[in-house]
C-alpha cells in the first residue's frame, strides 16, 4: 500500500502507474478528501481540547451552553468523519502499488522472458495432464473435497501425501544452508495487519480474503503478510512451510484456467522472504535464484 505522502510527491508517477496497471481510480479525489480529512481531525481536536479545557474550570450557565453546542457539533463532525474515512480508505485501497520499472505494460500476452534454465522434455506419445497422473494413482480426490468444502478443494492421498511433506523437507534442509531461519506462522491475522501489508483486497466485490465472521480476523493469502509485520535479527526473512488459503478467483474458462490442482484456494508450500530495498531487491532476487537453482528451487517472482 503507498504511503499518501508518497502519492501526493510523486503524482504523475502513481497516475502512470494506474493506467499501465488498468486501474481506475480518482487520485485528485483521494487527495482532496485527505486534505479535508485531515483539516476535519485537526478542527475536532481543537474543539476537545476547548471542552477539556473549560471542564477544569467553574465554568458559567452560559459556557455550560456553549460547552453543550460543542459536544454536539464534535458528534456532528464525527460522523462526517466517518463516512470521509470511509471513502478515503475506499480510494486507497484502489491504489496499485508500483510495478517493476522493467515489468512489461499490458495483458498475459505481453510478457518477456528474462531467464531460463534447462529444456522442455519432448515425448513421443502424448503425455498425461497432472490431473490425470494423480487420479490414475489415487492419489487425489477431487469429488469429496468439493463436497465436504466446496468447489476447488480436494483431498490429496497416499504417496502424494509423503511426497509433499517430502519437498518441504527438502526445500527446508537446502534453504537452512543458506542462513535462513525456518519459521511457521500465524494462519490469521488481524485486519489492521493486512492493511498495513498491502494485501487487502481493493473491495468486497474484488476480495479473496476469507473472514472469520464477528471478529477482525483474515485468513492469509500468503505467509507474506504476518512476515512483513515480523522483525527479525537476521537480514534474511525465515523461511517456512504453511498452509495458505484464499477464496478462488472468478474466471470465464474454469476450464482452461482451473484445471487439477492449479489456482485453488488452499494449500501447502514454503515461501522464501527477503527484506531488501526496492533499489536492491532486483540485484539480490538474482543472486538468490541463482543460488537456489543449482538446488532444483525455483524461485517465483
């Protein structure tokens, strides 16, 4: 999420970054409600410490009335505050944080390879989906997943079981070599935590965050979010297997997009947290994938 002092000193830069990111979003409007925002806060505050103020004293009938006549204007401007803040964090949630200065500008058909490694295998026959392998060997069940939670969630079996259990171990065992610190987190977070984050969603009709209902508390998306809010010692992030869920994104061709046991809402992986600067985050994101790589660890950007 972008600090809003960021956005009012870098205008054009954030108004170019949400065209080239396809959000619409009124940055003028935002930062008008800001100012108004903020000259709101400052003028009830004033308003309270008046109030305080004359409490202290024996104050007359007619202070007691115009003490009155405040109290009730601060609850005036109290609410016009709320619905202000309403819109106000409304718009900034709209806001995109700015992308890679080398990220091309458009849809899934722009992108650029920047890096490969090894050769697509060629077969002979026609080879098998995953979703066919595993079904062939028992070793997922989608059927019953989708009836005991819904669409999208499956229950994985047998060797595919030690299997996944095998990799994080294996992943785990590579990455502690390399000085990170093997973490597990929180599966929720508070709300304010996800804010702070930049990971909640830009609205209710755009979220895929799950709420536990009558508290503040989130699901994570990603074990990012209680990491970014954690300060460790160390320069690099831990490292840690978790279990992350996220309501599964709307598509018009589920099924090309959401075949097996791809872009579902709930599973098991390590993620590898690095806290750089956005000057050097580029420099050191190779540097650890090529350390990685000749480990059999890809790294995802």
């Amino acid at each position: 999420m972008l600090d809003v002092k960021f956005i009012k000193e870098n205008f054009k830069l954030v108004a170019d970054n949400c065209v080239n990111r396809g959000v619409k979003v009124d940055l003028k409007k935002f930062l008008d409600l800001d100012e108004a925002r903020r000259k709101m806060i400052t003028k009830i505050e004033e308003m309270r410490a008046q109030r305080n103020t004359k409490s202290k004293t024996k104050p007359t009938e007619e202070e007691i009335k115009l003490m009155k006549e405040v109290g009730e204007e601060i609850k005036n401007l109290e609410v016009e505050l709320k619905s202000i803040n309403e819109e106000h964090k409304n718009l900034l949630y709209k806001i995109p944080n700015l992308s890679h200065p080398e990220s091309p500008v458009g849809g899934e058909d722009k992108f650029t390879v920047v890096y490969e490694y090894g050769k697509p295998p060629k077969f002979d026959f026609t080879p098998k989906t995953h979703e066919q392998i595993m079904l062939d060997l028992d070793l997922v069940d989608f059927d019953r997943g989708t009836k005991v939670a819904g669409s999208k969630f499956y229950f994985v079996k047998n060797d595919a079981v030690r299997l996944n259990q095998a990799l994080l171990n294996y992943g785990l065992d590579i990455l502690e070599k390399h000085n990170f610190v093997l973490m597990e987190t929180p599966d929720l977070a508070k709300e304010a935590i996800l804010d702070g984050a930049g990971f909640n969603p830009r609205s209710e009709e755009e979220s895929q965050i799950y709420s536990i209902e009558n508290t503040d508390l989130k699901l994570i998306a990603t074990a990012e979010i209680p990491l970014l809010i954690y300060q460790p010692d160390r320069k690099n992030m831990p490292l840690f297997p978790i279990v992350s869920g996220r309501k599964p994104a709307l598509t018009e061709k589920p099924e090309k997009d959401c075949i097996g046991c791809t872009n579902l809402p709930n599973w098991k992986c390590l993620y590898i947290v690095n806290r750089k600067t956005a000057k050097n985050c580029t420099k050191n994101y190779w540097k650890l994938k090529k350390k990685f790589v000749k480990d059999w660890i890809c790294i995802i950007a």
